[in-house]
C-alpha cells in the first residue's frame, strides 16, 4: 500500500486525518487500535509518527476511554507529544 504519508516523518493535521479516516471503516469517529496496526504501511507511519509501536501503549497513554478504540483528537495529541505534527 504505497501513500503520500510514508514520504515524510512528519504529518500535516490535513495527512494525519486522512489517514485516520482511510482506518475509520464505518465512520463512527474512532478507530480500534487494533485497526491502526492492521497494515504494515499504515503501522509504519503511525509508529514513526508518534514513537510507539505498541498498540496497547498508545492505547494505554493517549485513549480517553477503555473501549479500544482511539479518536482523531487522541491519535493527534500522540503525534503532537513526539513532535511530528507540521
């Protein structure tokens, strides 16, 4: 699965929802973690994004709520945190 996210280390705001939506399959506004490191590209880019390859960690640091799945907001607070949001 080639992108444009995986050309940068950094995302814009604009990248970053893109591909929050692309993994957002029925359009509820999150998105399961488990679904985030679904595909090797997408693990990839939300790994060097945000600096953690776990799908528990960023669940354990960043998710609101204990139902497994993350918001665009929390997925962006990650990126934020490790610096990578242009």
């Amino acid at each position: 699965m080639k992108n444009q996210f995986s050309k940068k280390l950094m995302a814009t705001e604009q990248e970053l929802q893109s591909l929050f939506d692309t993994l957002d399959g029925d359009k509820d506004g999150k998105v399961s973690i488990n679904e985030l490191f679904l595909s090797p590209g997408l693990s990839a880019i939300i790994s060097s994004e945000t600096g953690i390859s776990s799908p528990q960690e960023l669940l354990s640091r960043y998710a609101s709520d204990p139902d497994g799945s993350i918001t665009f907001e929390e997925l962006k607070q990650a990126v934020k945190k490790a610096d990578n949001l242009t």
